[in-house]
C-alpha cells in the first residue's frame, strides 16, 4: 500500500519517460534506474582539486608534498602500477621517487631501508607495492612503515583506528568507494548495503566505513546497515542478500559472480573487481565481477574509474624549528597535517 500510494505521487513529477524508470526502494523513497557513473571523469575532477590545492600550499612557503614508492621484484604488473602511481603523484605536484630492488632482497634489508625512511624528515609518504616475493612476510612490513607515513594505511594502528571510526589513514580503494558514493550523492543512510569479498584491504575497510556512525570523529561514517558475504557464503544466501541490498560493493576478482538477476531494480553497484581474462577471440581483456544490465540505478566499473587508483592519501608532516615556542609548533603541525593529509590521501586514489 505504502509503495502504490509513493508511486502515485511519484507519477505526478515524473514525465512517461522517467516515470518508467522509477522504482522504491526499502526505504520508501523514489529513485530512477540506469545510469552510469564516470570514474573517470570524477578522477580527473579530483586530480584537478588537487593540483590547486597544492600549488597554494606551495606558494604558501611550504615544502611540497613526498612520496616514495618502494618495489620488490620485476612484477610486470606492479611495476606498471608504480610507474602510474609516480606519474599521478608528479603530475599534481607532489615530489615522488621509485626505489627498486631487486627480488633477492631480504626481509631485513628492506625493513631496514623503511625505517630510513621513516627517520628521513623530507620524505612524507612510503607506499609499499605488494605482492612482495614469498621470501618477505608482508604483515611485518607494512608494519615497519611509520603510520603517519603509511600511504596504504595498512599498518596495524591504521587499521585499528579505522575499525574505532577515529581519523586515520584508509586504504586507497575502499576510500575512493566512499568517496564515489559521496560525490554522487548515493544516499546510505538506513539503507540496505552488501559488500561482497571480506579481504583486509578493501572489503574489510569498505564494510568499516559503509555501517559507521558519521557523527563519529574520522567522518566517514554512512549510517548503512550492511551485510558482508565471502567465499563461504552459500550461493543461493548470496543471491537473497544482494537482491535485497540498495547498494552493492563488490571486490572479489571472480568473473561474473554477481548476476543481472541477483540485482534489484534500482540499486547501486560498485564493481571493485578486476580480472584478465581470454576472450573468444584470443585477445585478453580485463573485467569486473558483476554481468549487469540496466537494472541498475548507478553502476561502476571500477577498474576503469577513479576507485581503482592507488596513489592515496597521505600525511605530510610540517616544518617547523626546534627554537620555535612548543605551543606554537603543536598548532602549525596540527593544522598542517590536516592539510596534508587531505591533499595526499586523495592523491592515492588517482591512478587508473
């Protein structure tokens, strides 16, 4: 009863057109149906934010704002996201470096090299590019990373701090899905969210900040009530979940996984998946995890769009005097940092 009597309303705003792509969603309000969200577009809108921001902080008096990349190994593929990540960061105006090594690096040498790094007062942002080679335990690693440096935000204390909704550094993908979905204007309040794919850097992260109160202090918080589904999660319970959510995130790297059937009339889809894969024809490509049609209110393809990036925010620390008065140096740092970390952590979403 209550749907017929918003539909009616509805139908008396809405042209033939519109009125045919309406729908209600479990919160009673009218949404329309298919359209599609550019990332793209929406990164190079950040991007351009950015560069601004930061030549007024440089022209300011500040130093500029730097990163450096360390990789392990000859991956074809993370050499290549390194290669965009650095350009991305140059491009807007942030001094970046690659620091190479090669695969027989031991565990030891490559934290001891972190840790000059975190000592190191001109360098701001350290970005670890996983997968590191088997000889390397990844967890030790990302912790050696200073957390005010931890562009990831994989440290431990990041993570924590996340999970207690306190201001920290995000991973870069689950933050650009927050940010996506706040730049759109997708309402979360109340509504019925499904993140599928549980992994610690971006499912995990994404589920923190979609079900947190945003009247908590890191102010991400999207008031959704959400339900998380993994590898172990039936088949058949996956498809009620996801025929009942408002909104979808989905970040698992299976092909396909989320049928056009399995998506309500209206909903919101992000797909953070991305897979190579062999066509019919021989030629590879690369796709998502949801075979979607028009049903969909809003859909990304993310691997195409601005939540696939990986430069992300950052900290940057400000420069002050040891002669300076101590009461002086906590409030320049305090506000520098706030600034800093605006202008990098977003920085880290920006790659295709």
């Amino acid at each position: 009863m209550r749907h017929r009597i918003w539909l009616r309303t509805v139908s008396t705003v809405l042209n033939p057109k519109m009125r045919s792509h309406t729908y209600i969603d479990t919160l009673g309000s009218a949404r329309i149906m298919a359209r599609v969200l550019d990332g793209k577009a929406l990164a190079k809108e950040i991007k351009a934010e950015l560069k601004i921001k930061i030549h007024n902080w440089v022209s300011s008096g500040q130093r500029a704002p730097s990163l450096r990349c360390i990789i392990v190994g000859e991956d074809p593929a993370s050499h290549t996201y390194v290669k965009n990540k650095i350009a991305a960061a140059i491009e807007i105006g942030i001094e970046a470096q690659t620091l190479k090594y090669d695969e027989n690096l031991t565990e030891e040498a490559l934290i001891t090299a972190i840790e000059l790094l975190n000592e190191d007062t001109t360098v701001d942002g350290i970005l670890v590019q996983l997968p590191l080679p088997n000889n390397i335990d990844e967890r030790r690693v990302c912790n050696a990373v200073a957390p005010e440096k931890d562009v990831d935000g994989f440290h431990i204390t990041n993570v924590g701090q996340l999970c207690l909704d306190m201001p920290t550094i995000v991973p870069a993908t689950a933050l650009a899905v927050i940010e996506m979905l706040k730049r759109f204007k997708i309402e979360t309040f109340g509504r019925n969210a499904v993140v599928v794919g549980r992994s610690k850097n971006v499912g995990l992260p994404i589920a923190m900040m979609l079900h947190s109160d945003k009247n908590h202090d890191s102010g991400l918080g999207m008031d959704a009530t959400v339900t998380v589904c993994h590898r172990y999660t039936p088949p058949e319970l996956l498809q009620q979940h996801c025929r009942n959510a408002d909104i979808i995130v989905t970040a698992t790297g299976v092909p396909n996984l989320i049928k056009a059937d399995m998506i309500k009339p209206g909903a919101t889809v992000i797909d953070v998946g991305i897979t190579r894969i062999t066509d019919e024809q021989g030629k590879t490509k690369l796709v998502g995890d949801v075979d979607y049609d028009d049903k969909c209110l809003y859909i990304v393809r993310a691997l195409n769009s601005y939540s696939r990036t990986d430069i992300r925010r950052g900290h940057k620390r400000a420069l002050v005097t040891p002669e300076e008065n101590a009461e002086e140096n906590t409030s320049r740092l305090s506000n520098a940092n706030k600034e800093k970390r605006s202008i990098l952590q977003r920085v880290q979403n920006l790659t295709p």
